[in-house]
C-alpha cells in the first residue's frame, strides 16, 4: 500500500509536529492547519476545513494523501470539562468528519485516541477492556473512537500516552519538567498517578509500521514501563542531570484540578509487541533520545515553528 504522502491533522500541535519531523525524511509530509501558522522545514502546510466532511472530502481529492493521522482536538483535559459541548465538537464530531472522508476516498486513517478511557481502578488495560471514562475529556474520545470504528472500519484507532518537544504555545509533560527544573523551580509530581509514556517519535514510525501491513481497530501504543508520574520525573532529572531535589512528591487527591482523573491510565501493549515483533521501548530509551533530540536540533526548531 503507497503511504508515502501524509497529511496529519492538529498540524501545529505537539503530537503532530514531532510526527512530521519524524517522518520527513522518508515521506511526503503535509501539517494541516487550524488557527496557528506553523513553519516547519521539509513539510508542506494546507488548510484543511474539518467541519464539513463534504468540504473535507473534496480537499482530500485534491491533496491525494496515501495516509490520513488525526491529531486535531481539545487535549486540555480541564479546558473540556469546563466546555463540554466545545471538546465534544473538537474531538468527537470532527473525528467523524475524517472517518467519513476517508472512508469515502479509500485513504488509510490513524485516529490518535487516548489513555483517558478508563476510571483507573485497575493497571495496563487492553484493547478489550470496557472503556468507562470519568471526564468529559475522555467521554468525548470515546464517542470519537466509536463514531471512527462505525464510519471507517478500516481506521487503526490508537490509544496512547506520549511526549516529546513542545512549541511556544503547547508545553509537554517532558518539557514543563525540563524547564522548571533548568530554572530552579521546583516541580509536585504524583507518585499515584500511573502512565505508559512513549516517545512521540516512537509512536509514530510505530504507527506507520502497522498501518503499512493495514492494521486496523483499536491498538494501545504505549511504553513498556508502567511508571508513577513522580517516578517519570526523577528518571527524566537523571538522564538530563537535572536537580532532583526540585521534584517534590504530590498526590492526586490533594491536587485541585478542575477535571476527576484516573489514577492508574497505564495500557498493555502485548497485541502492539505482538504485531511488531519487537518491544516498544523502555522509558531511559525514550529519554535518551529525547536528548538526543535536543542536541540534534528539535527543540529550538519545534519553538519556532508555530506562530500566531
Ligand atoms: N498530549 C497528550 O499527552 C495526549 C495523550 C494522549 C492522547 N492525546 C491525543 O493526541 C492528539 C494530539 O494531542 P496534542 O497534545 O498534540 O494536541 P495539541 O498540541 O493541543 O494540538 C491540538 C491541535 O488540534 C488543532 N485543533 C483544535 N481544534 C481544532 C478544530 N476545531 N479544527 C481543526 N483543528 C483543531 C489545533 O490547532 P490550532 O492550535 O492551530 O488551533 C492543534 O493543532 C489529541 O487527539 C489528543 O487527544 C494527547
């Protein structure tokens, strides 16, 4: 199958452009655009109208991509409790809006779904576990997952936790650490909460992998580390020798955050492993990259790339 032409919605976002600059050297790559401009060398841009999948289709009829990744949405967790009815429309409604077009054109779609599914009682949930989400955030994205499955039952859905550079108006998780510790700031990190990260890089060429041999349904792809968000950090602090003291141990019930969270959002990845033929990666591993990726460029190129 020719997936060599992708085009990834949600183009100025976090996932999006460490997706692009991941695949750039190997694929034809084109961000599409909402309300921010973004600059990225070796990609192309194009406005891409995701509110009318009528619209859409004829865009994609001229555009012609092989691969179709959806990113866009509301990924603010409290932004979308605050304006459900908003995150429903970003999230869910625009997901179906690509399902269809897809669909209709015959083009292979990755929807990036979430490890918000869960209410978190229990560890390492797999495809097949029953979602029951606890936030609007994750009600949202399970509506977008089931509306995806119905409209393009060819579409990979992959659920995930990732991180990697942020841009001027987008922190990640990875980078909210780096920064406030490079600046003196000390930082409160769950030792409750439980995650899979992986690298955004890792997550992607993962993807491609398995849309390429025309996986579809639901698929975690997510570390091979079950790991407290504190414990992410202290891992994080070592391999970019950062000071450690700075993190200090927080828990969620004490926290005051707008939105209920699960404690435990940790995914197995067997059926991915499986399918792969290989591990999806430790957690060090992804860290060394990601400063490998600094070093190499990333973040200063990722700062500068979007624009008001
Ligand atoms: N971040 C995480 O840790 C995480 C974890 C698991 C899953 N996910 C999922 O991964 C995906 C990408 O997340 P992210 O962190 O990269 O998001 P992000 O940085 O917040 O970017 C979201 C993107 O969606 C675009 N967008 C928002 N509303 C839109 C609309 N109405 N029409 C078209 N585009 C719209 C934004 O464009 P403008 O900024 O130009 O308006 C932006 O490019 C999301 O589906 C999220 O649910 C994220």
């Amino acid at each position: 199958m020719r997936l060599s032409r992708v085009l990834i919605t949600g183009g100025s976002g976090l996932l999006a452009l460490n997706w692009a600059c991941c695949m750039r050297a190997s694929h034809e790559v084109i961000l599409a655009r909402h309300s921010r401009k973004i600059t990225l060398d070796g990609v192309s841009v194009a406005s891409l109208d995701l509110e009318s999948d009528a619209t859409l289709t004829k865009q994609l009829e001229v555009i012609r991509p092989g691969l179709v990744v959806h990113t866009a949405g509301l990924a603010s967790v409290d932004l979308c409790e605050q304006q459900p009815a908003a995150a429903m429309h970003a999230n869910a409604e625009l997901a179906r809006n690509v399902a269809l077009a897809t669909r209709r054109l015959n083009i292979k779609l990755i929807h990036v779904s979430t490890d918000h599914l869960f209410d978190g009682s229990r560890s390492l949930y797999t495809e097949t576990d029953p979602p029951a989400p606890l936030n609007v955030y994750g009600r949202t994205k399970l509506q977008a997952e089931r509306w995806v499955a119905q409209e393009n039952p060819d579409a990979m859905l992959v659920r995930t936790n990732f991180f990697g550079w942020g841009h001027r108006y987008r922190q990640s998780f990875s980078d909210w650490i780096i920064y406030s510790l490079r600046a003196g700031r000390s930082v409160t990190m769950f030792d409750n909460v439980f995650i899979t990260p992986i690298l955004a890089d890792v997550l992607a060429a993962s993807a491609h992998e398995l849309a390429s041999n025309d996986e579809r349904g639901i698929i975690n792809l997510a570390g091979d580390e079950r790991i407290s968000k504190y414990d992410f950090g202290l891992r994080l602090a070592g391999i970019f020798g950062l000071p450690d003291g700075l993190i200090q141990r927080g828990s969620l019930s004490r926290s005051r955050l707008v939105a209920e969270r699960p404690l435990d959002m940790s995914l197995a990845n067997a059926r991915a492993r499986q399918k792969l033929g290989r591990n999806l990666g430790s957690l060090d591993g992804f860290l060394l990259r990601l400063l490998e990726q600094e070093s190499a460029g990333r973040r200063n190129e990722l700062l500068t790339a979007v624009t008001e």
